[in-house]
C-alpha cells in the first residue's frame, strides 16, 4: 500500500540520477560529518548493464568526481 502512495523511484548507478551528489557531500563537508556513507544499488534500470557494471560506475564517480578514497 506505501509503495502505491509514492512515486516510483529508479535508482541505478551514481551520477546518471537526479541528485546533486556534490553538492550533498559538500554540505556534509560544511557541517563536519564524521560518519559513514553508505551508497546502495537498488536496481538496475538500464537492462543493457550488469549491477557489477553500475557499481563500477558509482566507484569511479565517487573517486574521480568527488574525490573520495574507495
């Protein structure tokens, strides 16, 4: 019944999606968070990849882009 009363959410790898992750992890910075990250794969909704292909992704985004140790 929840998930009727939500829209659908389709997450895949980091960076293809709608959330400004830089900015996320830049206010994070701002306000010293000291905790874990955690990053999921839910999904994968482009069914020309594989969820280890994804998580490449993310990987690479996370340290190429946002400079974050993996």
């Amino acid at each position: 019944m929840l998930r009727a009363l939500r829209p659908a959410i389709r997450a895949g790898a980091l960076s293809r999606g709608k959330v400004d992750l830089p900015a996320v992890f830049a206010a994070l910075k701002d306000v010293k968070f000291r905790g874990w990250a955690v990053i999921e794969l839910d999904s994968v909704p482009d069914k020309a990849r594989t969820p280890r292909e994804c998580a490449e992704i993310s990987k690479k985004y996370l340290e190429d882009t946002l400079g974050m140790k993996i």
